[in-house]
C-alpha cells in the first residue's frame, strides 16, 4: 500500500506545478504595464519629432509668405518710382530718385536672398521630415500593434490566472491543511515561487546540497514531510530515481555512502 505522505507529496507536485504556472504569468502580467508604458513614451517621442518638422516647415512656409509679399511690393514699389523719371525737371530730384531706386534694389536684393535661404532650409527639412515619417511612422504603428497585443495578452493572462487559481483550489482540497500552510509558508519566502525540491543521489535539487544519510532516507521513506536544512523547500523523492516503481518508494542502494549501514 502506497505510504499516505508519499501521495500527500505528489499532491504538492500537482500544487507546485500550478503555483509555478501562476506565478511566470504573474510576472508577464505586471511587466506589460510597464513595456506599455515605455511604447507609449516612444510612440509620443516619434510623433513629437514628427510634430516639430512639420511646425518646423509650416513656420518657414509663412515666413516664405511673408518674405514674398514684401518681395513682391518691393517691385510693385521700384517700378513705379522707375515710372517718374519722366516727370523729373533736374538733376537734383534725378540723383534723389536714383539714389531711391538703388535702395529700393538692394532691399529687394537682400529679401531675394532671404526668399531663397529660406527656401534651401525648406527643402533640407522636407527632405528630413519624409525620412522622418518613413521611419518613424512604421515604427509607430508597429508600437501600436504591439500595445494591442498587450491588451489581449493581459486580458488573455488575467483569464489564465483565474483559471488557474480554481484548478489549484481543487489540488489544495486534498492536502492537509498542516502540510498546506507549511508548503504556502515556504512558498511566500521563495524568491523563485518554489516550495518543493527533488532528492537524488543525495543531493537537493534545489540548492545542490549533500543530504544527510538519514534525512535522504527519510525522504524516500516518505512518512513524514521532511524540508532541506539550507533551501527550506520541501523534499520529495525523485521521479527518475532508478529502481522506483510507480506507487512505491524504494532506496537508492548504489548512491549510498559506503560507511551506511544496510537496514
């Protein structure tokens, strides 16, 4: 007849394995806020430098407007002055008026230029802006799609977990509540969401460390929940310890410290 502890400890595997599952979908679920948060903090630093391009050029786009207006009625302004040269009865008002004209040219001269730098800057940050846009505009939506995906992987996990948390209710029905709360207790001080550990060949495997000879046989003995003097885990025997049998816990003659003495 199969030992009550040794049925009690695969019972705390089936608990174990479900905690393990509920607690790696724990962890992805309180990352994704924050890989959330940090694409949204993209999405706002792609499309700002977008935004400032944009304004950038509509900025240079109105000063062009500006520039040409002023252009513009400078012309209007040189040709009409050109136009009263007719109307001059000496040389005074001759030289006053071309001294005028000579002004009036510069000053559209120096717009002309103004027009055109403005112009070069316009056509360097256009050129900016669709580099920009190309680059930044692909990996906007591929954060968007990924930020969608979060969602349904949340709400995906959230229903896992809920799922997860009913299947474990079940498997803690059926073990003591002594051994319940030792095994809860262990788990809540883990920093890997472990409570159990594997004997083999004398060692934990939880933290690699050489049983006792008496506390290694005890764990195979199964007839009381034996715990690692150093990882604190609960030791269960096993799985692919050779010369078990499935229901039976037997000793591992060929592992044994050759002082032992043979019971």
């Amino acid at each position: 007849m199969e030992a009550p502890v040794l049925e009690e400890l695969r019972k705390l595997k089936k608990l174990q394995h479900c905690d393990e599952q509920i607690y790696r979908r724990e962890e992805e679920l309180d990352a994704l806020p924050e890989e959330s948060e940090s694409l949204e903090t993209r999405i706002r630093e792609m499309e700002g430098k977008v935004t400032e391009l944009r304004n950038g050029i509509a900025t240079q786009q109105e000063e062009l407007r500006k520039r040409t207006d002023i252009l513009s009625r400078g012309e209007e302004k040189l040709k009409a002055i050109t136009g009263k040269q007719s109307a001059i009865r000496n040389k005074e008002e001759y030289n006053t008026l071309l001294r005028e004209i000579d002004n009036i040219k510069r000053f559209n001269k120096e717009i002309e230029e103004e027009v055109a730098e403005i112009g070069r800057e316009m056509e360097i940050k256009t050129q900016e802006l669709k580099l920009v846009e190309d680059e930044h505009l692909a990996k906007i939506a591929e954060c968007r799609q990924k930020l969608t995906e979060n969602k349904k992987r949340t709400s995906q996990l959230e229903r896992e977990i809920d799922r997860m948390y009913e299947e474990r209710d079940k498997i803690a029905g059926g073990i003591r509540q002594a051994v319940l709360r030792k095994y809860e207790r262990i788990l809540e001080n883990s920093k890997g969401g472990r409570a159990l550990a594997e004997v083999e060949n004398y060692l934990c495997r939880g933290c690699n460390m050489t049983l006792p000879p008496q506390l290694y046989n005890n764990v195979l003995k199964a007839e009381r929940v034996e715990t690692c003097p150093n990882c604190q885990c609960i030791l269960v025997p096993s799985e692919s310890r050779k010369g078990d049998k499935k229901g039976t816990v037997v000793r591992d003659e060929t592992s044994r410290p050759a002082d032992e003495d043979d019971e």
